[in-house]
C-alpha cells in the first residue's frame, strides 16, 4: 500500500506518525523514538510522499533532512493544526491533525528554512535576549540605587556615567556590600 501523506507530531524523545493511502484512509501509525524515526520513515514510505509536521522547534533541521532524500515536506504553523485535531490532545491525534491539514489546497505552509537563515535567526535571537538582560539589569540597578537616594534617567547612557560617581562618592551612604555588588556593573 502506497502511502500519499503522512502527518509528524514531533517531540523530544518520541514521534508520532499518521499515514494515510490514496483514499485517505489511515493506513499507517507509528510511535517512534528519536533516534529511528528517520530511518523507519526512509523505509516505509516512497520519495514524493508529503510529509508535514508543525513548524515547531527543530522541524527546519528535520524537514531539511528529508528534502535531502527527494521528500516533499510541508512545515504547518500550529494555530492553523489545532482546528483539525479531532478529539483529545495527544501526540497520535496532533500527527493525524497535521496529515489532515495538510491535504487542504489553501493551508499556508512555512518556508523551510536553510542553515544559513537559522544561524542568522539564532544570532538575532541571542542578540534580543541579551538586551532584554541589559535592560532588566539597568532597570534594576536604577530601582536599588533609588532605595539609597540616588537617581539615574532612563537613558543608560546616564546610568553608565552614573554608577562611577555613585561608586567613587564616599558621602552618598552606599555599603560596602553595595558597592561590591556594583562593582561588575559597569559593564552595562
């Protein structure tokens, strides 16, 4: 029996698939662990077989992988899965939901990302995160200072001029503890 779709529930140990023939019966599920669910895939079923799975953490790689073997792979938002799932969630109904959205003519898909886009992704996402830190820390080291009287704007520009004069002043009344704390935020 030849199989024309199959639906990828992916998860961080184990997978779940949902195969269906050319009268869109399921002609196939399988709960596979990581580690073989590539090579049980390659063997059950033939190149030009679609395959879908959400557009979920590591699906790129893995959508990637199978295009390499001659798939054609279909990357599926969540939000537009999650009204095709039929009964309960679990990962057999969400694979069998991915397979059903699939077969839709008008579903969007996401462009599969190459190598190359995912480490530009992953180097702005780094980069976010680490301004979001900034600013939390900024934002907090303005709140303490404040408990002690002083006072720095919002720019951090301002504050990074600030915290040497805060530090140097012997008057302002900071604690030693304070200050040490202070010490690796001028780093800011």
């Amino acid at each position: 029996m030849k199989l024309i779709r199959v639906g990828v529930d992916l998860a961080t140990n184990v997978f779940q698939l949902h195969g269906v023939d050319r009268s869109e019966k399921t002609a196939w599920r399988r709960k596979l662990v990581r580690g073989d669910w590539i090579e049980e895939l390659l063997d059950r079923i033939e190149p030009g077989c679609e395959i879908g799975m959400e557009a979920c953490s590591g699906a790129h790689y893995r959508a990637s992988k199978l295009q390499a073997q001659e798939y054609t792979v279909k990357l599926i938002a969540l939000q537009f899965v999650k009204s095709y799932v039929k009964s309960n969630k679990n990962d057999a109904n969400d694979a069998e939901a991915v397979c059903e959205a699939m077969s839709r003519p008008s579903m969007r898909v996401v462009a599969i990302k190459t190598v190359e886009q995912q480490d530009i992704q992953a180097v702005h996402r780094v980069r976010s995160g680490l301004m979001d830190e900034r600013k939390a820390k900024a934002n907090q080291l303005r709140g303490l200072a404040s408990e002690d009287g002083l006072a720095a704007s919002k720019e951090l520009l301002h504050l990074r001029s600030a915290i040497p004069r805060w530090l140097e002043d012997q008057e302002n009344g900071l604690t030693d503890v304070f200050v040490g704390s202070c010490m690796g935020c001028r780093e800011i």
